[in-house]
C-alpha cells in the first residue's frame, strides 16, 4: 500500500466517504472477496453495550489501471466512531507475490 484516503489516524472523515488505497503493484482480483473487513472498534464497543464489534457493509472495486481499490459503504457510517479498515492474508498480486495484510484506522466526524 502506497497511499490511502483518508489517511492513518484522520479524524472528522465524513460518514458517507469512501475509502480509496492505492498499491504499488496489480492486484489479482479474485483473492479480495472475502478479504476485506471494516469495523468499528476501541472502548466505544463496550460504552455502546455492543457483544460483538460491529462490522459495516460495504462494497468495492479494483481499478488495474490505477492499482485503486475503493471501498463504498451501503449506508453512512456511525457518527463519532473509530473505524478499521483491514485487509486480510490472501490477497495476492498478479506475480503471485501475496500482499502483507494491512490496517487504516480512522475516525468519522459529527452530524
């Protein structure tokens, strides 16, 4: 991962923004589903009276010629809330070369 939007630790995001990460090589499409998983998290779970941390929904597209993955989510994401952005071991690149799994936390901002 090259670069991300919003950036590592960015706060006051709004809550129907997408997340966009670029890579430095070309992803093999096909290992992605799956592997991607937004939360939220931190000790709000537990202030919230939340079991289970949460996950949102999204969806997503890979742009090969621009090495972009960018995540939409189906609804605004909750005000006020830490989210994190992972993704997990077993995407791979086209060299077969598999990606380091990778976390982007951020938070959203108010109404």
């Amino acid at each position: 991962v090259i670069f991300s939007a919003p950036t590592q630790d960015e706060t006051e995001v709004l809550q129907e923004a997408s997340v966009r990460i670029q890579f430095s090589r070309d992803l093999d499409q096909s290992t992605l589903k799956g592997r991607i998983r937004v939360t939220y998290f931190g000790g709000e779970n537990v202030e919230r009276g939340e079991p289970v941390t949460p996950a949102a929904e999204l969806t997503f597209q890979y742009a090969g010629a621009s090495r972009v993955l960018e995540l939409k989510f189906t609804k605004p994401l909750e005000h006020l809330r830490a989210v994190k952005v992972e993704l997990l071991d077993g995407i791979m690149g086209t060299d077969g070369q598999a990606l380091a799994p990778w976390t982007l936390t951020y938070s959203t901002g108010g109404l």
